[in-house]
C-alpha cells in the first residue's frame, strides 16, 4: 500500500509515517518544513519538499496515485492564527481544497482529516460528543472546521471516502514547545532548563491529554474503518494544570517550582471530547494514561534525539 502523509516532517505527522512504513507502507511525505523538521522525517520515507497549497504537491499526488491521503499538514497555531487569519485559511482552507482536488484526480481509496477540538469553541458541556454544535473562537477552529465541511462536500460530490478525526490536546516526543495544545512541551522543556513554569489562571483549568501514539493508532484504524464520518480521537478524561504539575513533580523526583500569572484571555477552561464513537466504530481506544505518556515524553526530552 502506498501512503501520502502531509505534515510528515512536524510532531504528529513523523510518528505516523514511522508507523506506516513499520507496517510495510511505502510512504510520501508533502512538507514544506515551516514548523516541521528533516530530521524527523524517517529516513525510508520519500520526501519531497513542497507547500501543500502549491501545483506540484497536486502534480506529486496525481502521479503517485496513493491508496491513502492522511492529510495533517497545517497551521496549527491558535494565536497565530489570530495575528495572520489569511495565511491560517490559506494553508488550513486552501490548502485543504487542493490536497482534496488532486486526491480526487488520484482516485485516492480513502482520505484521512486532522481534525481539532477547536472546532467546538468554548462550550459548557462536560463531555462533548462529535454531534455538539460547532462553535470555534478562535481562526484555526474555524479553518479547519471550514475543512472538514470541504472534505464532506467533495465526498458528496466525487465519493471519496473519508475520515474526520478530531483530536483532543496532543503530547509526546517530538512536539515543539509551542503551538496548539503544547502545554506538556513547554514544561518539559522548561524542566530541562531548571526554568520556573508559569501557569495562566489558578491551575484549575483541564485538558484532555492524549499521546500521540494513541493519535497514530486511530489514523491506522480509520484506513479499515469510519468511512465518511466524524471522531473524537481523545482520553475522555481531563487532567488539570495542577494535576499535571503534580505527576512532573513525582517523575522528575524533586519539586517544580512555578509561578501563578493572571488567566490568559480567550482560554478554554474545561475541554473534553467523549470518545465511545471512536471506540464502537473505529474500533481504537487509547492505550496510554497520563503518567505513563508522561514518563514517555520525560524520558525523551533528556534523549539524545531531543535538541536543547
Ligand atoms: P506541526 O506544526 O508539528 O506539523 C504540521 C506540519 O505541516 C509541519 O511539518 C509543517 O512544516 C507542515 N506544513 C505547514 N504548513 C504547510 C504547507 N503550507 N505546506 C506543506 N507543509 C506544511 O503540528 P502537529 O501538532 O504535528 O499537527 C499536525 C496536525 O494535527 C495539524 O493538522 C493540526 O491542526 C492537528 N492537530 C494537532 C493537535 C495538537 O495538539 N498538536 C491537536 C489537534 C489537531
């Protein structure tokens, strides 16, 4: 089988390209490195270096005719996409639209989403379900909620099949300390350098952690299964700021020191996505709790592989 990956040289992307030539892929990755990295790029992996908003990341996908398009490549930064609103919907929107159209031209069997949380916005639900209205605050919830409207319009069009995934907030090896969701990274590094944590707000606001091998594994699962619908990729349980500050204390086996600033504007106080779809129709479910995605990323930060 033959695999397109775009974004296979950022945080996410790089784990699921080793994944799929693990499991005897041949796989393309479409990247124009702005945030991701050639060193994380598997050196089995075909790489070829362009923007996915560009006429020859179309002419590649038509020419290699992949089986699957796990398209990941994306401004994921939430503020930037406040600051820069054009270049997020040109790369999230645009870029999207022209992934879809040479996917299509490929006769691609199946076309794989990134998806977000940010979709949602701000909602006071406890545990949102994939059938919550979709109300983004921020650019980037709204571009790719923008996108995924695109992949089902193009489905209903051309019949591509295809698989949205919304991930919750992602954390391993690998993630640059910045970014959506990229909380644990900036600890970690933080950590490393003896530097004090700072924490928005009381530290009582909760995420929903999930590793990135967890994310890795729903996007094998949805090459089977998930046809044309949408999935929470996430823990369905939520660990606060304080909590996790608690588990680094235990891990690192000597107190973190932080400091309490005032809350940050626009913060999503409680975020947490349901994810018995996933685990009745994708048939995946997470396999990693905190402490031990913790301990993971810990340990890779100190590693040789991680850069200072
Ligand atoms: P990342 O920034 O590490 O990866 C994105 C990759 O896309 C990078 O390698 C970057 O160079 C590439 N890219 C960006 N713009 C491009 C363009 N115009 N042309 C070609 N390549 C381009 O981010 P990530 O955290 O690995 O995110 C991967 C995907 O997962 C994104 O679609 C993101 O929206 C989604 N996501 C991430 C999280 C998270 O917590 N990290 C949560 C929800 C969804």
């Amino acid at each position: 089988m033959k695999a397109i990956v775009t974004g296979g040289a950022g945080f996410i992307g790089s784990h699921l390209v080793e994944e799929l030539i693990n499991r005897g892929f041949e796989v393309h990755v479409l990247d124009n490195l702005i945030s991701g990295q050639l060193e994380n790029i598997h050196p089995s992996a075909i790489f070829h270096k362009e923007d996915i908003r560009g006429t020859k990341a179309k002419e590649i996908i038509i020419k290699e005719k992949p089986d699957i398009v796990f398209h990941l490549a994306a401004q994921a930064d939430v503020g930037k996409s406040i600051n820069d609103p054009n270049y997020d919907a040109s790369v999230n929107i645009n870029g999207t639209i022209n992934i879809l159209e040479a996917s299509h031209k490929a006769g691609v069997k199946k076309f794989i989403f990134a998806s977000t949380s940010a979709v949602y916005g701000d909602l006071e639900t406890n545990l949102l379900s994939e059938s919550e209205v979709t109300i983004p605050i921020s650019y980037y919830g709204l571009s790719k909620l923008s996108a995924e409207s695109y992949i089902r319009i193009f489905h209903n069009l051309f019949k591509i099949p295809y698989t949205i995934l919304r991930y919750g907030n992602v954390y391993g090896p690998r993630q640059l300390p910045k970014g959506e969701g990229g909380v644990i990274a900036v600890f970690l590094n933080r950590i490393k350098r003896n530097a004090l944590l700072t924490v928005y707000g009381d530290g009582e606001q909760t995420r929903d952690f999930i590793y990135v091998k967890d994310i890795v594994l729903a996007n094998i699962a949805a090459i089977e299964r998930g046809d044309n619908k949408i999935f929470n990729i996430s823990t369905s349980s939520t660990t606060s700021i304080n909590q996790l500050i608690s588990y680094l204390d235990k891990i690192h086996d000597s107190p973190i020191n932080y400091v309490l600033l005032d809350p940050k504007k626009g913060d999503i106080k409680h975020s947490c996505l349901s994810n018995q779809y996933a685990f009745r129709s994708l048939q995946w479910q997470p396999t990693y709790d905190i402490l031990k995605g913790l301990k993971e990323s810990y340990a890779y930060i100190y590693s040789e592989e991680s850069k200072p």
